[in-house]
C-alpha cells in the first residue's frame, strides 16, 4: 500500500489550501439523506430551477443534430455577440464582441483573469467576508490574497479609503470587489463601484469586478464596472440568474490588450468551453421571462425569511439587497459557526453555511442562509430552527 509519507506522493504546497466547507456540509446533508433522512437545504447558493426551456430545447437540438466539436477558444462567435447585445440591453453600453471570453463557468474566468493580470507574490485585495475561493485560487497560483475588513460602518464593501490605506501599507497589485456580494448579499451603488474603480486606477491597481449575481438584485439596480472603465476585469456566469450551475459556462469582459494574452491561456487550459452549454447558453438569454419568475420566487423567499428569522432570534441580518443570500449573525447562540451548522444540520435537518467558510475573522459568529429554495422550504427551514432553538 501506498504510504503518504512517500516524498513522491507529497501534494506541492500550492495544493495546500483550505477546503470549500460548504461542500462539505452538502456532503454531510447527503448521507443523511441517502440514510432516509430529511434535509432543508439552505447551503448551496444553486438555484433550484432548472435551466430555462428555451436553452434546454437549444441543447437537445444540438445533441440530436450530432457532432459536437470544439469551438474557438474564445467562444462561439455568435455567444460572444448576443451577450455584447445583454450590456446594450440591459445597461445602454456598446459593447465590442471582441472583449468578451467565454469561459467554464465564473472559476474558470477567476483563473484566466488572475494568470493574466497577475504575478507571483502579487497582492490582491478582496473584501472580507467574501467568497473562499477568491483566496484559495490567488494561493494557488502564487499570489497573496489580502483581506479588507469590512463592516456595517462601510456598508459591507471595500472603500476607496480602505483600499487606499492598505496599499499604502505595502503596494497592491489589484482588487476584487463583487456586487451582490457573496456571503453577504450587499450591493455597491453606481456611485460607490465608479469611485472605487477611479481610485485603485489612480494608484494603479487592476480592478476585476464580479457580477455573477447581476439580474438578482432588489434594493436597487446593479451597476457594471464595464460601463465605468474599459481597463476593468468583469466576470460573469449563467449560473446564477440563469439557473445553469452544472453547465459550466460563464464570461469574462476584458480590456482589448489582454484579449490575446487570455486567449492563449484559454486554448492552453481548456481548449475550449463545452459547445453543448454555449449553445445553451445563448439560447437562454431568450427565457429572460422564465428567469424572472424564478427571481419573483427569491423575492418571496427573501421576504419570509426577512420576516421570520428575527423572531426565532437571528435580529442582526446584514442588508439583504441581492443574490439570494442572507448572512446572519449568531453570536448571541454560538462562538463556532461551523460547530453549530453541524448541530443544526444533525439535530434540525437544516443545512446552512458557517460563516468561517467567507471570513476567517470573524466568521465564527455568523451563519449563511441560501435562499434559492422554494418558499416552503424557507418556511419549513424557520419553523424547524426555530423548535430546534427551543429544545436545545
């Protein structure tokens, strides 16, 4: 039997990087239930609908038509034009074609991008709480990934003058900021994306802004950083708004001079993206009416869980403005987030995520609830928190 100890078997140090502890939970949730349990499942952020019909029917056609090869590595050209014509539509920005990457999903955009904007030992500031794989990918390939607290002082997001201070500390290499923001469902106004993109570029640190959750917004309308500045980084996907986790398929807008650079990594990497889900995935952009029901149903999800959480005692809720998140914060129940997401899941049937999965801080007195469910789901989530709550 193969020893770990054997040198030629040691992982790199690269490789050395925390885990996603939210699919560790949907692990656990998934033996319960493969041992006849019942799990609400409010971990995930994966929507509950299934893709739209239009890229559904757009996929059969291209199965039963029979061979699928690659495509550029760029992206079908016809993919590339119809999501330029989203940003006219959706924002009254012109946009080129040529700038836009299709890509495996948004991670495969966060490789792309940072290889291509990025040096070994760069630093790159990401806003804490905040996505884990941001600092895990940045890790991996050799840079530092440095976190910016943020708090309700500064609406949850990077600041011009936070990003400014820490730079000055010790020089940053770029900044990532996303709106909705995940964990914590928080937004960025127009205003306040146009000042901190203006800032970093004044000192010269690369902006890539990820817009993955641009459809699901509430408070306010989203604003795109393409629109703000041609030397931004945008990444966006079709999981999200347009329900396709598992098809893999997302989007970069990169500035023209780096369009070569980030094809010749692409073709390197990946070939090229799955041609079945970039058929899919234009034709989704025709089921924009399906997508926006599905996204009533957030709104009601959001709305019952706005209402009811406070009364079994979760009274400290970070401002729910987009996605389909909502970051709670647990203290008055609990020093170890991840401890109690293990109980809840055991003891209530409730997955959700800890807290110290986004911020290894503070995360310890917080707890992520998803809500891309059906509103029974929510509903039964907080009636089964709430009894558990009472009995434990």
């Amino acid at each position: 039997m193969l020893s770990p100890l054997d040198p030629l078997l040691r992982p790199a140090p690269r490789a050395d990087i925390a885990p996603f502890i939210v699919m560790d939970i949907m692990a656990e949730a998934a033996r319960i239930e493969a041992a006849g349990g019942r799990v609400v499942h409010l971990e995930v952020g994966q929507p509950a609908a299934p893709a739209p019909a239009t890229a559904r029917a757009a996929a059969a056609r291209c199965l039963e038509e029979g061979r699928i090869g690659y495509t550029t590595a760029l992206g079908i050209p016809s993919l590339r034009g119809r999501i330029a014509r989203y940003y006219a539509e959706t924002f009254g920005f012109d946009l080129s074609p040529e700038r836009i990457v299709v890509t495996t999903g948004s991670s495969g955009a966060f490789v792309l991008a940072f290889l291509a904007l990025f040096q070994p030992g760069d630093r790159v500031a990401i806003a804490n709480p905040g996505y884990p794989p941001y600092r895990q990918i940045l890790k991996a390939l050799g840079c530092e990934p440095v976190l910016i607290e943020t708090g309700p002082e500064t609406r949850w997001a990077i600041t011009p003058e936070t990003l400014l201070a820490e730079h000055a500390r010790s020089p940053l290499a770029g900044v990532l900021v996303a709106s909705p923001a995940n964990p914590t469902g928080t937004m960025m106004t127009g205003e306040a994306l146009a000042a901190l993109i203006a800032a970093a570029e004044d000192a010269g640190i690369r902006f890539v802004s990820d817009e993955i959750y641009h459809g699901l917004d509430y408070a306010f309308p989203a604003a795109t950083a393409v629109a703000v500045s041609e030397r931004a980084t945008v990444i966006n996907s079709f999981s999200k708004y347009f329900c396709m986790t598992g098809w893999r398929v997302g989007w970069m807008v990169v500035p023209e001079p780096l369009v070569r650079p980030v094809e010749r990594l692409q073709q390197n990497l990946a070939i090229s993206v799955p041609t079945l889900s970039q058929v899919a995935a234009e034709a989704a952009f025709d089921g924009r009416e399906e997508m926006e029901a599905v996204k009533r149903g957030y709104i009601e999800n959001r709305r019952i869980l706005t209402s009811s959480l406070p009364k079994i005692g979760f009274d400290r809720i970070l401002p729910v403005d987009g996605a389909f998140y909502l970051y709670a914060d647990v203290s008055r129940f609990t020093n170890d987030s991840l401890a109690f997401a293990r109980r809840m899941l055991a003891e209530a049937g409730v997955a959700a995520t800890p807290g110290v999965d986004f911020d290894p801080h503070d995360g310890r007195h917080f707890i992520r609830f998803s809500y891309a469910g059906s509103a029974a789901d929510m509903a039964e989530a907080v009636e089964r928190i709430g009894s558990w709550l009472k009995t434990g």
